[in-house]
C-alpha cells in the first residue's frame, strides 16, 4: 500500500502523520503493547517533535513507546549535528519518557563496535521477520540527493544487507554515520515518510520513477516497501 498525505504546511502535516501515527496505535488488538519507533534525523523533524509536544503530548500513550533512531552522525551528543540532541531538546526534555524507553545511537563510540552494539539491541529487543527486526513506525526524511537515512546515492549495497545498521560516510562532508539499511526500512509495519519544503520537490516527484529506483535509495525505499505512506507539504502533480 502507497499512501500521500499533503497538507499546506510543515505543521499541517506534521499533525497529519501524528494523527495518524496514534489513530494506527489505537487500533492495534493489544492496547498494552509496546510501540517501537525510529526517529530520523536531520533537520525536518524538529517541527513534527514541536507539533508532538503541542498538540498531541497529552493523547499519546508514552508508556507504550520505544523510541529509537534511524540514523545518528558519529559525533558526540551534545554536538549541533547530533540527530539525538535534536530530539532531546525539541522532544524529549517535555514528555513523559523515561530513560529506559529511549535508546540513542552513541556517535561518539568507534562506528563500528556501535553498529554492533545497536544491531544487536535493535534485533534483541523488536520482533523480528526471519532476520530483520520490525519496528511498528520507521519516520524517515529525504535528502535532495535521494538518500534517506544515511543511505547515499551509490552506497545501494547498504539497501540489501542484512545487518539491521551500518557504517556510512556522506559523500560530500565525509561525515561518518550509522544508518539502518535498507531491508529494516522495507518490512517495517509502516515506513512513513515526513517531507516538507519546495526544496524536496524534484527528488519527491520522482519517487515511484521505475529508473530511478537503483540511483536514490529513497525511491528504492518507496518502491520497495509493503506499507508506505508519504506526509508533505509539496504537491505532487502526478500519483508518485
Ligand atoms: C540525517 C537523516 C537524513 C535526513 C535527510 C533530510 O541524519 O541527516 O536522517 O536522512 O532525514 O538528510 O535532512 P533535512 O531534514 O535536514 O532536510
């Protein structure tokens, strides 16, 4: 199933996915079970974790949350780049989670005994299809350049491989990160993607473009995924 969701503003949309996120956890058989998500990083999130905390804080059900990250840049957390302080500032500081429902990637660690380390927690603690840990809500961003999460144009083979996280290096800082690949992208029960300004029009646009799939892993992400929904502000002329 592909889903798109548009609204006129970050805002607008950031409360769309919200709405929806908790509508989906409203609807799962077990009320009391535990809902895994994985947050990205960047900068795009910042407004949907304001929105969280604005609207919606008192409806969420935050005891039931795990909260993970999709990707973290190899610096310390307290560094600007660091997707985890993002969260923390605009998130986390403000809602009910204890610490033990929170489970950051440590940049600061050798990349990979991390990818190891989180590998490892990632498979212990989530159920799994075969070898791949199934989170309920993977959020992703897309980058101008067609990469989501830390997966860059020409690092495909981060799509394909079996461990859940890897080391990656952007193309263009040479920034190391560790990235959930691509198959834990695909078979999460829902892979959403959060994508606002004009700036993401082009790659957006061209999504669900056959040959396009193999050169932006973000299309391959759309086109592969079973359940995928995207929420932007862009207005995308022809079905993505
Ligand atoms: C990261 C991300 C990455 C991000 C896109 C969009 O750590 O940078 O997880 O995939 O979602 O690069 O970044 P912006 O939100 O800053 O445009």
């Amino acid at each position: 199933m592909k889903q798109i969701h548009t609204g006129d503003s970050a805002r607008e949309v950031a409360g769309m996915l919200l709405k929806e996120m908790l509508a989906a956890i409203s609807r799962r058989s077990d009320s009391s079970a535990t809902v895994n998500i994985a947050l990205s990083g960047g900068s795009t999130p910042a407004i949907l974790f304001d929105v969280w905390v604005e609207r919606f804080r008192e409806v969420t059900p935050w005891e039931r949350l795990r909260l993970y990250w999709v990707d973290e840049r190899c610096v310390d957390s307290a560094d600007a780049a660091s997707n985890y302080r993002l969260a923390k500032e605009r998130l986390l500081d403000k809602v009910p989670l204890d610490a033990g429902q929170v489970f950051r990637i440590c940049g600061e660690c050798e990349p990979e005994e991390e990818v190891a380390r989180y590998a490892a927690l990632v498979l212990g603690n989530l159920p799994l299809c075969g070898r791949i840990p199934v989170f309920d809500f993977v959020l992703l961003g897309i980058g101008e350049d067609g990469h989501t999460s830390s997966v860059f144009p020409g690092q495909e083979k981060l799509l394909y491989t079996l461990s859940p996280y890897a080391v990656s290096t952007h193309p263009v800082s040479g920034q190391r990160r560790i990235a959930m690949t691509g198959e834990v992208m695909v078979h999460a029960r829902h892979t959403w993607f959060y994508v606002t300004g004009g700036n993401k029009a082009g790659i957006v646009r061209m999504l669900s473009c056959p040959d396009v799939r193999d050169r932006y892993p973000a299309a391959y992400i759309w086109q592969s995924a079973e359940r995928v929904e995207l929420f932007t502000d862009i207005r995308v002329v022809e079905p993505v």
